[in-house]
C-alpha cells in the first residue's frame, strides 16, 4: 500500500511515469482540489492499494473498517476504482485508489462492485 499525506507526495504521484494511469487520476484530482498552490495536506490523504494488501492493513491505515465506511463517492477507470470519503465538516477526505486485478482483496473488489451497482 502507498499512502500519500502530503503536498509534495501527492502532487509528484500526479506526474509517476511508472504509473500513468495512476498518475492521470491523481492529476485530476489534484486540479479538481488545488487552488493556486494550497497544501493538500489539509484536504485528501490518498490510499493507493496495492495487489497482495490486507483488508485489515488497508483499515489500520485508514482507521476504520473500509467495507462498513459509506462511499460519498465512487468511480471506476481504466484499471483502477476510486472511492472517495469526506471525514470532516471541512472537507477533508481520503481517497482510496483500487487496482482491479484478480490479486486484490476479493472482498475489497466485490464491496466495489456492489457499492457501484
């Protein structure tokens, strides 16, 4: 798994030649949040699931249980589906990225499929 807490983090994952897709997502969002340089660090921590992650990992990190949390919003991309959730009543959030491929969490996958149907 791949946390992202800061502005710097965030912001050079928005532009990972290792990971275009990835970086194509992030990008947006970060344009969708940005406003002239503001630190991101205050707005969206970013959870980037990796195949092999535990559910339990997945929800020590987040610190709640993710299949029990309600999604405010999700969205599925070319090989990846975005779960977004306001934690505060300022705005911020996280924001989950889910790679689908037959290596993550099975559970993980079908809340997705569920949540999305």
């Amino acid at each position: 798994m791949r946390v992202l807490r800061d502005s710097a983090s965030i912001r050079s994952a928005g532009v990972d030649p290792a990971e275009p897709s990835l970086s194509v997502l992030i990008s947006r969002l970060i344009a969708d949040l940005d406003d002239e340089g503001c630190d991101l660090t205050e707005m969206v921590r970013i959870v980037v699931v990796q195949p092999g992650d535990a559910l339990s990992t997945i929800d020590a990190e987040l610190g709640f249980p993710l299949l029990e949390r309600p999604l405010d919003v999700i969205e599925t991309h070319d090989g990846w589906i975005e779960l977004t959730m306001v934690l505060s009543d300022d705005g911020f959030g996280v924001v989950v990225y889910v790679p689908v491929r037959p290596d993550v969490d099975a559970r993980l996958l079908a809340h997705c499929q569920e949540a999305m149907s």
